[in-house]
C-alpha cells in the first residue's frame, strides 16, 4: 500500500528539486521522498502531493511497527533481544513520523536511522538463527545501500545519484520485509514470544 501511496503522490507534485528548481512535476532522478513531505514544493508552489504523502508515511511506519512487533516471536532469540527489536523498531517508527513536524529533518533522520539499525540488527540476528541465509544475505545488500546513501549524502560531488539511490534502497528494503514476512506467513509454528 505504501507504494502505490508513494506513487500516488509523486503524481500530485507540483515540481522543483535541489537540482532544478523550475522542473515540472516529480522527478525519480532528483526529488527525494522528503520533498513529497514538505507543506511547499520546491518551486515554490502549495504542495497537494503531501496529503497522500503523509498518509503514506503513516502506512509505511505503521506497518514496519507491526513487523518489528511480530518478527521476533517466529525466532529462537533471547527474551532481551527480543524486546530490543520491538522498542527500537517502535521508537525508530515513532520517530519517523517526527518528519510531520518542523524539527530538524537531518536530527529526525539520523534518530530515526540509528534506532531502525537497532532493530535491523536484531532482525539480522533473528534470520541468522533461524538459518535463513538467502534473507540475512538480502539484508546485507541493504545495508550495504544504505552506506552508499549515507556517502553520496555526505559527499557533494556524488550528492546528485542520492535522489535515485534512495529510490533503490526503499524498494529494496521492503522487498526484503515483504520477503520475511512471506516467510513468518509460511512458518507454521511461531517460537515462544
């Protein structure tokens, strides 16, 4: 659901990005997610895509709340681990949804992040367990996309492939939740909660 929201919105954006701010509509290559967000487009115009956007977001935390809630029962892990993954994942969500607010986006982001590397640790160590390599492996690939985010971010002459890197990185990342879960789905006896 969060995808077609996310698609949804990107049709009501009114334009601009960092990298040119007359442009027309969204852009995949330059605008970010957070640009669907903001109360104004970067051309300056009322953005109507933020409506959508936030309901999106809504989705998007939400369900990863539910998921770092769940995951840990279908695993072997200890109790303490267990609820690491459940608070971290829930505060990183609780979080994200900061991005509604005026608080610093980079301080939300970076909060939010650590939190959500937390959690995807834990998942890291969930997976490991239970001896699903293919998906601790598929985790691995995200982040290893996630550092590539964080050095186009933080590198100016790079800074101009983030906007379609991000992209990859989300669609990445749910596929692989989408692929967990599909494997709890499939698991018949959930472990001790």
């Amino acid at each position: 659901m969060f995808a077609s929201l996310y698609f949804l919105a990107t049709l009501y954006y009114p334009g601009g990005s960092a990298f040119n701010r007359h442009a027309k509509g969204f852009s995949w290559a330059n605008n970010y997610w957070c640009n669907l967000l903001d109360g104004k487009a970067i051309n300056g115009q009322p953005n109507s895509a933020q409506p959508v956007a936030w309901v999106a977001m809504l989705v998007l935390c939400f369900t990863l709340v539910y998921f770092w809630w769940i995951f840990p029962g279908y695993t072997t892990l200890h109790r303490y681990t267990k609820t690491m993954i459940r608070v971290s994942g829930l505060l990183a969500m609780g979080i994200g949804l900061l991005l509604f607010t005026r608080i610093d986006h980079d301080l939300i982001t970076n909060l939010a992040s650590l939190l959500g590397l937390i959690a995807t640790v834990g998942t890291f160590a969930g997976l490991y367990k239970n001896g699903w390599k293919t998906l601790l492996l598929f985790g691995i690939l995200n982040i290893l996309l996630v550092i590539a985010n964080n050095f186009l971010y933080y590198n100016e002459a790079y800074i101009s492939y983030l906007p379609l890197v991000q992209k990859i990185t989300f669609a990445s990342f749910l596929a692989w939740i989408c692929c967990i879960c599909l494997k709890m789905y499939r698991t018949e006896n959930p472990q001790t909660r």
